[in-house]
DNA sequence: AAAAACTATGCACACGTGTTCATATAGGCG
DNA sequence: CGCCTATATGAACACGTGTGCATAGTTTTT
C-alpha cells in the first residue's frame, strides 16, 4: 500500500493517464475521447468514456486552458453593487447568456470602490473578455486590458478606445421622454434629481432634462445629487422639496432613487403623488410594476441590453481587430401611477 | 521581422521568459520575484518588477493554479435567480469576503432550473470549494462534489455528508416568532402562505407555524403554496383571501411573497394592513425597512450568514478530512409597520 | 581559522492537457 | 499487385508557471 508524500493538500484529482492505465490504452486516446471530432475508434471511445465516468474524470480546464491554442473561456464581470436591484436582475441574465455559450463568468461585485489589486489580481487569468456593467469603474481597468489586449465590453456608459465596445441607453432621449410625460400633465415647475454626478448615465440624463426643459420655454426649477440608491433619493428629495415647496414634477435619474422620493413626499413632507406631485424614475425595474408601487418610469431594456452585449461580444472575439462599435438603445415611456 | 503563424488567434500573453530576457536574468529569479519571501536580492526584484510592469507582464493565473501544491484558489457559486432581492444581496457579500481572501467566484445562476451541464462544467476546474445558495439546487451536485472530493458549503438548507456543511437559519424558531408576534396583537385566525413545498426552508417555517400556532391552542386557518416571488405571492393571497375571508393574520414564508400578499389585500380586495390583516415576512430584505413598506418580518441575517459561510470554508480548506458541521443563525424578529 | 548558517541563483522537473507528427492498418480502385 | 486515401494510434512537444535540488557566495558563530 503506496504511502501518501503529500497528507492529502489536494485530494489528487483524477487524471487523464489513470483512466488511460485503467483502460489499457495511451493517454492520447483519452483526451481524444473527450474531442469531438477526432479519429477515435467508436467502440474504444465508449469503453474509455465509461471508464473515465467510473472513475469520475472530467479534463482539467485550467491545463486545457492554459493551451494556446483556441480560448479559455473565462469572462469577468465587474459590477456595481448588488443592493441596486437593476445592476443585480441583469447581471442574472448575462451569466445565463454567457453560459449558455460556454462562457464561465468570474464575477467581481464593489460596494462604491473596487480595490486595484482585485482587478489586476482576476487579469492574471488569460480572460477571453472583460464586461463592465455600471457607471464607477477604475480607469486603470481600461489601460490594463488595453495592455494586455483583453477585449473590454462596457455597458451603462460609453467608452472610446481601440477594443472596447460599448451599449448604453439613449439616456438624453429618455430623460426628454420623461420631462414630456410630466409637462403632458401639466407640471410646470421640474426639478431633476441626479445620480452621483461624476457618472456618464448622469451627465446624459441632466443634459437631456435640461434640454427638454428648455425646449418647452420652460426653467428647471431645481437640480440636486443623489447616489442612485433608494436612501440617497430619500435624503436628497427631503432636502430639495423642504426648500422649494413649489415643485410639482420631479425626474429621478433611476428608479430606487424615485421610490425614496415618493417615500419621503408622500411621508414626511405631506405630499401625495400624483395629486400634487409627479415623480418619474428611470430603468424600469422589476418592482416599479408592483401594483403598489406602480411607478412611472423610462424602460431601460435590460433584456435588449444583454442581447446586445453578448452580440458584442461574440463579434469581438470573431474579429479582434474589428473596429469598435458603440451601441444605443431606445428607451421606452413607461406610464403607471406616479405621473 | 518575424511573421506571426497563427494571426493573433490570441496575441501572445507576455510571458516571465519575455521578462527574463528583456531583464537579462533567468526565468527563475522573474517567477521569485513574484513570490513573497522567496531568496532574491532586493535591487534586482526591483529591477526584475519595473521591466515586468513595462511590459504588462502578470504570471498566468491558469498555469499557477495547474500547480499541484497550494490551492487554486477557485470558487463557484450556484444561486437562485438573482430577481430575488435576498439571493442578490447576499451574492453580493459573498463574493466581497472571497475576493478579500484571494479567492475567485465563478457565479452560476438559474431561474427556475440548473442544466446538468453547467454544473458537471464548472467543476472541470480543480475548485476550492462549490457554495450553494438557496434551495433548488439538482442532486447530482452533490454526488459529483463528493466524488472529486470537492468541499461543499450550503446555505439556506441543511445538508448531510462528509466535506458537507451546512449554514442556515432556525426555521422553525423564526416562524414561532412570528406566529407570537401576530397573535400578541391579538390575531387568532392565522394562515401560512408558504414556498415551494418541496424545499426545506419551506418545510421548516411550515412546521414551526403549524407548531405554534398549536402551542397557542389555536388551530392553522389556512395553508397555501407561493413560489417565493412577488408575483406567486400576489396570486396565492388573492386566492386565499377570498376563499378564507375571515383570515386576519398571515405569515409569509418570505419578503417577496408578504409584500405581493400586501399588495393583493389592500389593493383589489379593500383590506387594511395593519387594521384589520397582520402581514408578517421573512429574510428582512432591504426594502422591507423602506418607510413606504415598513414590513414587519423576521430577520435571517446576511451579514451573520456570509460570516458563517467563510468560517465553515477557511476550516474545512485547512482541514478536509474534519467533521461536517451545522450552523443555525439566530432568526430576529422586526416589529415595523404591517402586524 | 574553521565551521556553520544564511543568501542568491540557475537548471530541471512537475502540473495535465490538446495536438502535431510519424507510423501503421484497412479499404477502394486501377 | 501497386497506389492512394481514410482511419487509428502512440510518442513527443508545447502551454507557463512554481519549486526542489545543487552549487556558489557571503555573513555569522564557535
């Protein structure tokens, strides 16, 4: 009885040349066996693939990925914090797309800062690609995968560079659908309230409302930052209806910072939505439809988002060299209750 | 000038020989100079780092892993469909505490059903551990872990075997909760809207309302089967209400389900929460502290969870052969506004 | 001064796979 | 039979790294 060297650090996991001992036939065959395509006498691959399901192989990825020869099928996924409810329902779905078609997905969440070493750390895979979803991200990801010539797919902003594609929402035209929905009922004085401001969703949007506004020979009657989550809305909304009262429209950059508006105005502050105040949000989350929340809102299509992505993707990793390409998708004027 | 013979199929990885030789030192000293501790005279690591970051060079994370000795440092993580805003929340802290201890999260995630290939996929990588989170997970999973000696960390149900741990709440004390809580206020005609029947989380909350309920001398007004979602929830409590008018307390088997049952009851069927119908949750997900909702639930606390899940992982990597263990986190009960 | 301990460094091996290359066998066709 | 093609198979290499081993140089201890 062999006497183990090493007490068991990693169990010895089974390899390509114990099924081939086994099965009394050379390593080349089995590898073959799990190749589809290769020259492999038929009744030798059922043997071999029996033996190895007896002994519960399955190829090393990291060897077989470590061949330079085809991809490593490995994607990361930089994401923003989950607590967002947007940035976690599609997240969902790229990680069901990807796998789908043979993707693994490495998954990197921040909650407001994602540490440096985190993103060179998860370079020192040869990743096929790099997703970015979500507004805050380091800018030395970018000169890293450009180094490193790792395909960069971002979506919620647009970003320029050779290798990078990028898919975003028309975030101005959204915002402009917003600020017509709430004129459409009247409203007259309009305030928006931001995400944080640093952010190209952001920019887009306060560009777009403002432009609207204007368009409509109106004023906008206030502008104030959040952080795009349900408790920044609340505390920004509080702050910006105590002093100006005469707000009647309100255009939230996303939708948990409209629903921590609503709370606070129709809490608080007395008001009711949408008798005397109408809040819009943006994104179109899963809860806006609940029939307590019924929220206003401008659809960000998550599941057009996604196929765009991944439409992206595979064309990028088809032509490297391709140029980039930058993808605009149409928002959509949802109507509910808060307008 | 060299001709390239395979055109950047994958454009060459800069590899430690590159650094080497532009550094003039052997392949060696670049792989020690990237190795804490290791002997290497101070200036020429230095020296050896610069040339490294000039070229973009990081050591191949795959061929490290390859590496028999140490771990690979690899993780999967299967979740439920991330729609749910407590599997995403949780997801999130996970994946924070692993990246903190150099661990890499591949992240499966299903709605509804995991195909057999993802699973039997993911672990074609020599993986650290596999965590599974939630409860409808296939039972090969657990056969194929355990044949490749894979450590298995579960939460949110228990399960037994050896290299299996287990994470979950007390079920059954958290539903005796609530039951108390709803009949303090002076509800007697209690009803359960539960789950999928089949998982154990449902069991258990099942059995400690049912227990309860008993315990007070009272008899269960209903029992009924939800889905765990906003939408099952919605639908079951409509059903239920209408059949069982005379129900004026409902325990939720979680927060998903309570607010649809909210929702339905003083939305279409003209109850009022908490007047004349107690709504108690379950899991206390963020929302449920919204002002707007201020659900009264019973806290299944994530941050005590993620914290298990990594003591139960860091002790069985240092020691795979030990003893399986079975950690109940103390459910909490949270008085707002909907009992 | 001798011995011992520590530091520094290159060579060679191991990790587990996919695939090329050479070789061998079988089958179709003149 | 002789030629060509399609199929089958094992040996050998490449992927890129970490580290054991042997050796040499340097400092400390006895």
């Amino acid at each position: 009885m062999a006497r183990q060297v090493s007490p068991a650090l990693r169990p010895h996991r089974v390899t390509a040349a114990d099924v081939a001992r086994k099965a009394g036939v050379s390593r080349s065959a089995v590898s073959r066996a799990f190749t589809e395509g290769a020259y492999l006498d038929k009744d030798k691959r059922a043997h071999i693939l029996q033996v190895a399901a007896e002994l519960g192989y399955r190829p090393n990825a990291l060897a077989a990925g470590l061949q330079g020869r085809g991809r490593s099928n490995l994607v990361a996924i930089m994401t923003g914090d989950l607590v967002n409810h947007y940035d976690g329902e599609i997240l969902a779905r790229m990680i069901r797309q990807l796998t789908a078609i043979g993707k693994w997905s490495f998954v990197l969440s921040a909650g407001g800062e994602m540490p440096e070493a985190d993103v060179t750390g998860v370079l020192g895979f040869p990743l096929d690609a790099m997703i970015l979803r979500g507004g805050s991200v380091p800018d030395d990801v970018v000169a890293h995968c450009a180094k490193l010539k790792i395909p960069l797919i971002v979506s919620g902003r647009i970003l320029e560079g050779p290798g990078i594609d990028s898919v975003c929402c028309d975030n101005a035209r959204g915002a402009a659908m917003a600020v017509q929905g709430l004129i459409a009922k009247g409203r007259r004085r309009i305030a928006y309230l931001g995400g944080q401001a640093d952010l190209t969703s952001d920019r887009e949007r306060r560009k777009g409302f403002l432009d609207a506004v204007r368009a409509a020979g109106l004023e906008p009657a206030a502008q104030v930052d959040g952080d795009y989550s349900f408790e920044g809305g609340f505390a920004a909304a509080r702050a910006l209806l105590s002093s100006h009262p005469e707000i009647d429209g309100l255009f939230c950059a996303n939708d948990a910072m409209a629903l921590g508006a609503q709370a606070v105005a129709t809490g608080e502050l007395g008001r009711s939505v949408p008798e005397n105040l109408s809040i819009i949000g943006f994104d179109d989350i899963a809860m806006a439809r609940w029939p307590m929340i019924a929220l206003s809102t401008i659809r960000n299509d998550m599941d057009m988002t996604v196929t765009q992505i991944m439409r992206l993707l595979t064309a990028r990793l088809k032509d490297p060299e391709a140029p980039s390409q930058t993808i605009r998708t149409a928002p959509e004027f949802i109507a509910r209750g808060t307008h």
